[in-house]
C-alpha cells in the first residue's frame, strides 16, 4: 500500500514538473517525458514509449496529456492514468484560472479594453496561422485542398453543424479511397504520403 | 448550467481532433448560438487568454468558460469534461487504438477529416475577423485592424515568434492607438 502510494506521488511529481513546459507545444514535451520516464526512472523501455506516443497522437485531445495519462496507465493502472493527469494538467489549470480571474476583473477598464481591440485582430493572426500549419500536412492532393474548401463553405454559406463536418470529412476521405481502388490507382496514395509528415503536428495543442 | 456546461464540453473534448484551434467553431456553435452564454468579442478575448497561458488551447478555453459561467465549480466541471474522452478512449481502447491506426478505414477516414479540420479553422479564422470589424466599411479603423492582423501573422509564420510574446506586444499596440 505505502509502495503504491509512493509510486503514484512519483508520477504525480513527475508530470507536474513537466506541466510548465507544454509552452511550447505539445510536441515539445515528448523528449522531456521520454528523458524522464525512460532514463530517468526506468518506468518505460524506448520501444513502449513510441508505442504510447503513437497512440496520443490518435486518440482526440492534446497529446500532452493523452501522453501521460496513458505512460501513467502503463506504469500503475487507473490510479497512475489519474495521477499521471493530475500532474500535469494542475499547472497549466491554476495559471488559466488565475488569467481568467484578472481578465474578468480588468476587462472594464479602458486601458485593457484597448489592449484587447487590438489583440482580437491577433487572435485571427494565431486561428489562421493554426489553419496554415495543418492545411500543410493535411491538403495533400487536389482531393484533400477541394474538402477542405467544401468545409468551410459548409459552415459559413450552409450554416452546417461543425460535428456533421466532421462526419462529411471522414465519409469522404473512405469514398475518396475507395473510388481510387476502383481506378486501379493504389489504395493508400494520398494516405501514405500523409503518414510521413505525420510527427510534425504540434497544432495539437 | 453545470450539466450543460460539462455536455458542451464532453462533446469538445470527444471529437478534439487536429488541436484546439479547430474545435474553435463548435466552441463558437455551442456557446455562443445555442446557449448564448457570452457575447462573441468576449469568446475572442477568452482565445486570446487561451493563447497565453501554457497548456491545450481546448482545455484553456473550457476553463476560462466555464470560470465565466459558474465561477471556479464551473471551471473544475469544465476542464475535467474536456478531458474525460481522452481518458475514457486511452483506458478503454488504447491498445486496439494503436493498432487500428493502420487499418485502411481509418487511414482514410483521417485523410478526409484533417482538411475538413483545416477549412473549420479556415471558417473560424473568417467568423473573428469578421466579428473584429475587419469586413466593415473601409475606415481607419478598419485599416488599424488588418493592419495588427498582418503584423501578428508576419510575427508568428516568418520571425517564428511565440504566440505569448505577439499577444503582448499586440496589446501594447492597442492601448498605444486605441487607449
């Protein structure tokens, strides 16, 4: 039981030091948990590690904290996935809680006011620079630039829920594939392509 | 409100594929058109928060809402919401998961949905500069904003800025023009 316990505050500790870092994206932290996880600790071997990465890029949510959710699951079961997600989601939630605070308290004010007029035309800037980065890995062929523009015409002309966009995407990338099968054209064209620039997303975040 | 607030949330958190940035329109759709729990510049300023502080654009975002919605119960509701699909999914099926991965069916299922996932970012991108007024009759106030928009874009996709260092300097800008 005491063994356990420690165990758990080991992860907890672990994943709270490295929370801070998902600055730079999530992908950023992957050296920082193999280094720790795997040569620090000894948790992990190098194989399983590229195993749990491969996973939290797949599964929804930011790879930071699917990584260790599920490096915590590998070492201690359920409570190891939780401690795991404690520690590094705290962080990062307490220094959000604590801008939002001064945001709602400040926001009034001429000054910020301001500031914020001119820092919504900024959000656009980081929204379109977010849609340059993955329109680069993800419109690879004519077929993928066309759905992507059928996409936000959708949404913006259709007025279409964004959860059914989602669904018109994955039912038209398996008809894409399959009306290739049938031309004869090889079934993975564009998707094998995709798969080698794959590890570059650090939009995930 | 904290029901809604964690279902919102839960469904954000569910179908989070390609970042934060492009859960942005159902964030939009949910909070602001159907529940209408704040006003648009204030969904824009609540990204602009997001994009400061460390951490997963998505779940920063929840946060912040659900803060704004129910103060820190809110936020607590908001955030475990967000994450709970991941953490159901990895438990559940992370095994099966990794090797689905290379199943045909979902290799081209995400083929189709990363550029559907780009043009959504495509279409939140248009909504706030829309809501930013820089669609609005040509003025100088107008040409200020694009202006900011430019400048942040140069920032962050040549010079390889951090997005913390172009929103502050930003808002600099804008109590310097605006204030």
């Amino acid at each position: 039981m005491n063994h356990k316990l420690k165990l758990l505050t080991s992860i907890f500790m672990t994943f709270l030091k490295m929370g801070p870092l998902t600055f730079g994206g999530g992908y950023a932290l992957i050296p920082a948990i193999e280094k720790e996880v795997v040569d620090k600790k000894g948790w992990l071997r190098n194989e399983e590690i590229a195993d749990v990465f491969a996973v939290s890029g797949s599964v929804p949510g930011a790879v930071a904290v699917n990584s260790a959710t599920f490096i915590g699951y590998r070492i201690a079961g359920i409570p190891g996935a939780i401690a795991a997600l404690l520690g590094i989601f705290l962080p990062t939630f307490c220094l959000m809680l604590l801008l939002t605070v001064f945001y709602v308290q400040l926001k009034d004010n001429p000054k910020v006011e301001a500031a914020f007029t001119a820092i919504r035309a900024t959000v656009v800037a980081l929204i379109a620079y977010a849609a340059i980065k993955i329109g680069r890995t993800a419109i690879v062929d004519f077929a993928t630039g066309a759905l992507a523009a059928i996409a936000s015409l959708l949404l913006y002309l259709g007025h279409l829920h964004p959860l059914l966009v989602i669904v018109f995407g994955a039912t038209a990338g398996v008809a894409l594939v399959k009306i290739r099968e049938h031309g004869g054209r090889t079934p993975t064209a564009g998707t094998s392509k995709l798969q080698e620039k794959e590890p570059i997303y650090d939009y995930m975040i | 409100m904290l029901i809604q607030l964690f279902l919102t949330f839960f469904l954000v958190g569910l179908v989070s594929f390609g970042g934060g940035y492009a859960m942005i329109p159902l964030i939009q759709e949910e909070v602001l058109n159907r529940h209408h729990w704040m006003s648009s510049a204030q969904l824009s300023d609540i990204v602009a928060v997001a994009g400061m502080s460390p951490g997963p654009i998505a779940t920063n975002i929840a946060v912040a809402v659900g803060y704004q919605q129910s103060g820190w119960i809110g936020a607590v509701v908001a955030s475990i919401a967000v994450v709970l699909p991941s953490l159901i999914l990895i438990l559940a099926v992370g095994k099966v998961f990794a090797r689905l991965q290379d199943h045909v069916l979902m290799k081209s299922s995400f083929y189709g949905i990363r550029p559907v996932v780009a043009g959504m970012i495509v279409f939140a991108a248009i909504m706030f500069a829309q809501n930013a007024g820089m669609f609005a009759r040509l003025s100088w106030f107008t040409w200020s904003q694009i202006g900011i928009f430019a400048g942040s874009l140069c920032a962050l996709f040549f010079l390889h800025k951090h997005p913390l260092s172009v929103i502050i300097l930003s808002g600099l800008i804008g109590i310097a023009i605006y204030g």
